[in-house]
C-alpha cells in the first residue's frame, strides 16, 4: 500500500466467447497490458486494426519500476492522443548533479534544445503511466482488454496463433492471426515459443526505493560514484510525481538482494545520502536484477515480440520501456498493412531488421554507461577517477562522465525500407531517421510539424507542389497525402528548412511511424511511387 | 593527418627529467591516476580519434589479441 498512490482494480469477465465455447476469430492478440502492450493495442487500433489484450493481473504495475519517458516516446503517445495527462503529471528536471565520493564533481543544466513540442524527458511513475493508457484503452473503440487472462499454451501455423489462456472460469483458447508478445523479461510466450535470449552480456542488481518526502527538495536528479554511504557502487536520485522520490543503489551481482532490503539497512543509507535534515517515509523497497541480452529473432512465426520480452538493458539510460514503445510504434503501421493484403510478410520482417538494429544500439549504450560506472579492472577504474577528478575543474572531461545517456531513437540508417539519397543533404534527417519536430504556424494560429504528418504516408514538399503532382500521387500503393510547406503550413521560424536541409522543391517522403523513407530536392512522381513500393517491402514494378 | 613517429621534442633528456620528476613523490596508485590523466588530457588536446586510434594500437603490447570496440565481455 503506498501513501501517494491507489491501485486502480479492473473487472474481470469471461468474455463471450469463453462463455460459450466458440472461439472468435481475432486479428490480434496482445500478451500483457504494460505499457509496451497497451501503446500496441491504441496504434493498432488507430490504424482500424482491433486487438484484445490479455494480462494474469488486474490492475497497474505494482512498486517502482520505469521512471523516465524520453522525448520519442512521448511523441508516439501524442500521436495516439494520449500524452497530455503524462505531462500534466509528469515530472520536469534541468538540473543534475555528479558527484564522486563524498564531493560534487560538477553540475549542469540539461537546457534542451529548443522547438520541440515535447520536453526531452518526463519522469513518471510506471504505474500512472498505465493507468493513463488503459483508460484510453478503455474508451477506444476495439480495444478489447481481458483481465486475469493468463497465456499457458501456445501453437501456431501459417495460418494463425491458438492461445490457451485461463481464467477464474478455467481455460480456453483463443485463435488470432497474429500474436504480439508484450509480457516483459520473463515472458511466457518467448518460453512457450521455445525461444531465448543469445548473448548475455552482464547481470546486475539493483536496490529500488521509492521515499516520499515531508519537505521541499530539490527536483535535481544526482548521481553518485562510489559514494561513502553506499562504497563501491553508484547510486541514482530522481523526483517523481507527488513528491515521490526514486533511488537506484547498485547493488553489484555478488550482494545479498535479502539483507540489502530491509528497512533497517535501507533507511540510514538513505538518511546518508539525502542529509540528516530530510524527513521522508519509505514508500517501496525492490531488488531488480537484469542482464543486458536480445533475441535473435523479434518474429518467431507469427508471433512478434517487443518490449523486454524481446530484449532487456541495464536500467541506467533509461531505454527499457522508451525502446519498447518504439518496437510498437515501428511494427502497428506494417502489421496493420500486411494483415490488411497491402504489404508482404516483408514488411513485418523489416520489423526486426529496425528494431534488432536499435536493441543492439541501446545495448551498446548501456554496455559503456555499466563499463563507467562498475569499472571491471584496475585500469578502466583509473582512467574512470581520472575522467571524476578532471571533471570537478575541467570542461573537457565532462562529456566523458557516463551515468547513462538519454535514449535517443536510433536511426534505421542501413533499413530496407529506406531508398538512399540521390541528392548531397546536410543534416541528420536521413532516411531511417525519426522526423525531427519543427514549429509551424497553421494559417495564423501555432503548431507543430508531427501534429500534421498523419497516420498514414505523408509527403512534406517545401514550396509550391504542381498539380500534376498531386494527380501523380493518385493511385499509389497507399494513399500518399502531401503536406506544402507554404500552403498549408508555414514555416514561419525557419527551424522547419534548418532541420530538414529544405530548399524550395525539396520532397520527403514520410513513413506512417514519421521516419523518413526516402528525399529528393524536387518532386518525381515515379521515384516517390517507387520508394513507396520499397518502404512497403513491395517489389520494384518493372 | 597521420600519428607523428618521428622525433620531435626539442629537449628530450630535458622532457624525461621533467616526466620522472613529475612523479617522484608520488605511490604507484598516485603515479598510475596522474598518468590515466595525463593520457586524458593529451588525447582530448590531439582531439583527433584517427590519430589516437593509430596511437592506441602502438602502445598495446604486439602480443596481446587486437582490442575489439565492442568487445563486452564482462564478468556475469
């Protein structure tokens, strides 16, 4: 029981088709309602594709366990309508501070950068988070979410998935064309697949606790190496939503995750780190323990995988759940197509071409962010000193301080699906590359670029398009909906042709996740419906 | 612009003694983090990851295996 914080508690019912005996043809089923489960089912949804979700639980995820939302993810969450409550609760943070021992190494001020619709991170606690996203589940129209619905069995063929799941009401299976496994590091369906994790990297645990604080305290976040109340190891203070405060201890592979909770233990360690004036109660008190390691494969037949279930990284970086939602955002446009007849099984295989690609990176992450801050030899740990030491006088080595790296997205820079360049542009919006927001004016009134790019494919063309452009884009493979920059929005700052290297007749052609698929410094009808094909895994026409 | 191997300090007997003396009161733990920052300090005023990379596989002993970027093989 927390005192800043009631779990919400959804109804259980057998659904009709328990009831009954009679199994309905799904389209999708989504294992797990976590964040990464229920952010599939609304882009699923948004895209008219319905889902039901299952889950063994009935209500939030318990304790403290994800923290920070990084930018991308938030504008995934915007595009699905969802991400104003995240920020009316979400926490804002700029300043941080390093320490190293027992003095402060340096501090700095996150100043990100400006024009962005969304804040380079929020923190929030995982389980307003969910509560948020099933209630949007909950008035979207097919979304159907089944709790205490637990999987047990699983068999597929070409055709489709059947699912044992039992209920209060015992079992039953469910047939779905397409199985979406959400349910997180220990997923059952990845053991039920017969699937594994390749490569494990390294394993460490963490202690979780959450304080909530009886006075002001700084919204810093402060990370300490080799602290003396915690030696040896490194310690993470971040605010939470309703003066909620999370602590990450790392506790090293070899501690005792039983000796290390207990409140006696925890709370003067605390007390130690916060100063002898804070007044806190502990609210949750967890030991989390990892390894960073990936499947192979995210599809195994047609069952995909995203979230942890498909790959897991240390929590320094933030990159668990803004990387799974990600996965979804990348595959609920393919799956909605090639479930539809449009696009080939190709396209749901680029999936994992993208998202193995951004898994290896986030485990690149992490592996120097763990390799900074638990140095695995004398000589890492005195080049590791040498960078804290520099730091506290030195502006040079301040960069090379590693406490974890906000999550970027990464691009799908070597994609299938991207048509490379023809044209020499500057800048980072390369095809693969997640569109860049931008301010615009619509007419007279304020906007943003991703408000506008849709759902579907979008072609952005900066200065006036000819209407024999427009007919050239009838009867694509998809509908493409052009977007003119100077009509129908106005890039009145010019931030919109900076971060895009635009000159007047430049074309970019927008992927339904708001990647760039392909860019030309003027239109060509033919090459637009070509990178179309290619960004559908669609073969050339001749 | 590639790794200079030829001699180029105009007082080597007087750039030794400096380095030597740089250390002499120090332990072998005090020697060893003023050379890690020392390493630091050169490498970001070179600033030049070609150049430090060409100077890197020079000083690894020729007998150990080539140094791998991604090479994470931690203890588990």
């Amino acid at each position: 029981m927390l005192s800043t914080y009631t779990y919400p508690e959804y109804a259980y019912q057998a659904s009709a088709e328990q009831r009954s005996g009679r199994p309905q043809p799904h389209a999708v089923v989504i294992v797990g309602a976590g964040p990464i489960g229920l952010t599939a089912a609304l882009d699923l949804a948004s895209r008219g594709l319905s889902c039901v979700v299952i889950d063994d639980n009935n209500t939030v995820s318990l304790g403290s366990r994800g923290l920070c939302y990084a930018k991308r993810p938030l504008e995934i969450f915007d595009r699905l309508g969802v991400v104003e409550p995240m920020l009316a609760k979400g926490v804002r943070w700029q300043v941080g501070k390093a320490f190293f021992r027992d003095e402060l190494t340096y501090q700095f001020d996150l100043l990100p950068e400006q024009h962005h619709k969304l804040p380079a991170m929020i923190n929030l606690q995982q389980y307003y988070l969910e509560q948020y996203l099933v209630e949007a589940c909950q008035r979207t129209p097919g979304i159907d979410l089944r709790w205490k619905h637990r999987l047990v069995g699983l068999e597929q063929d070409d055709e489709g998935v059947r699912l044992d799941v039992e209920t209060p009401d015992g079992r039953f299976t469910m047939h779905s064309a397409w199985a979406l496994a959400c349910d997180g590091a220990s997923s059952d369906t990845r053991r039920l697949v017969g699937a594994d994790f390749t490569g494990q990297f390294f394993q460490d645990r963490f202690l979780i606790a959450d304080v909530a604080m009886k006075a002001e305290f700084p919204t810093e976040r402060w990370f300490w190496f080799d602290p003396p109340f915690h030696g040896g190891q490194s310690v993470l203070l971040h605010k939470q939503a309703d003066n909620c405060w999370r602590i990450d201890f790392q506790l090293g592979w070899d501690a005792d995750p039983v000796e290390e909770k207990k409140p006696e233990r925890v709370i003067p360690r605390i007390q130690a780190m916060l100063g002898p004036d804070a007044r806190f109660d502990l609210e949750w008190v967890s030991v989390y323990q990892f390894a960073c390691r990936r499947m192979e494969r995210f599809r195994v037949g047609r069952v995909i995988f995203a979230g942890d279930s498909a790959h897991q990284v240390s929590p320094f970086g933030a990159r668990g759940a803004n990387t799974g939602i990600q996965d979804v955002d990348n595959l609920a446009w393919k799956l909605a197509l090639v479930h539809q007849g449009t696009a080939p099984m190709a396209l749901v295989d680029s999936y994992d071409a993208e998202r193995t690609v951004a898994a290896d990176d986030n485990l690149r992450h992490s592996t120097r962010s763990t390799d900074f801050i638990t140095p695995k030899s004398r000589g890492s740990r005195l080049y590791r000193d040498a960078v804290l030491e520099l730091a506290k006088t030195e502006p040079f080595a301040r960069p090379l301080v590693n406490s974890g790296r906000l999550s970027t997205p990464t691009p799908y820079a070597a994609s299938p699906l991207n048509t490379p360049d023809r044209s020499a542009f500057a800048g980072a919006m390369r095809p693969g590359t997640a569109c860049a927001d931008a301010p615009l004016l619509v007419g007279t009134r304020p906007g943003w670029l991703l408000d506008h790019l849709g759902h579907g494919f979008a072609l952005l063309c900066f200065g006036a398009l000819p209407a024999q452009a427009v007919a050239a884009l009838q009867g694509a493979a998809v509908p493409i909906r052009p977007l003119v920059i100077g009509h129908d929005l106005h890039d009145h700052q010019g931030v919109l042709a900076q971060r895009y290297d635009a000159q007047p007749g430049t074309c970019y052609l927008i992927r339904p996740d708001q990647h760039v698929a392909a860019r030309w410094r003027s239109f060509d009808a033919p090459a637009v419906h070509a990178a179309l094909r290619r960004a559908l895994a669609l073969p050339a026409e001749n | 612009m590639p790794l200079h191997r030829e001699p180029r300090l105009a007082d080597p007997d007087g750039f030794y003694e400096v380095l030597i003396n740089s250390q002499r009161d120090l332990s072998d733990d005090g020697a060893a983090l003023m050379n890690a920052k020392l390493v630091l300090i050169l490498a970001n005023h070179i600033g030049d990851r070609a150049v430090l990379d060409e100077a890197l596989a020079l000083a690894r002993p020729a007998s150990a295996a080539a140094a791998s970027a991604s090479a994470t093989s931690a203890p588990t």
